[in-house]
C-alpha cells in the first residue's frame, strides 16, 4: 500500500541503490495523502500499516452469518491469498 511501512522502505532502496549506480538527482517526493484531496481524478488515499489480517469467505445462516472459509491471512506469502 503506498505510504505503508513497506512501500517507503521499498521506496528508500531504490533510491539507494540509484545514487549507489551514479545518479545524482535522485528524491522522493511526497504529497499529502488524507482521502479528500484530488490528484487528477483520482482521490488520495492514507496510508495504512496493519500487523495481522484475515479475509474469510462468510456463509448466512437463520442464526446470522458464520465464518466458512478462510481465504487468506496477512504475512503468509507476499502478494498471495494462502490457505490454513
């Protein structure tokens, strides 16, 4: 997710590693992020960070609906639902 943990660290090793290759002009640059303001027609989007996440598959029920499958979890397998 841009603005995660993740993406600036990403982000700085580029960077790093471009100046390490010679170049000199090299930055990032930032801009504010709040889901209100506009770039273009797309809406900015804040950045998240989360430590566990799962995304499960919900089945109704006449008692209400009940957890059936669990399709992925945060931290299994970069970019890749996982099953377990």
């Amino acid at each position: 997710m841009r603005g995660s943990r993740g993406y600036i660290a990403a982000s700085e090793f580029i960077v790093a590693e471009l100046r390490r290759y010679g170049l000199e002009d090299v930055r990032i640059d930032q801009l504010p992020a709040d889901g209100k303001i506009f770039y273009g027609t797309q809406r900015s989007r804040p950045a998240w960070n989360t430590d566990f996440a799962e995304l499960w598959e919900m089945r109704k029920t006449p008692q209400g609906l009940i957890r059936e499958t669990r399709l992925g979890k945060l931290g299994c397998i970069a970019s890749c639902a996982c099953s377990g």
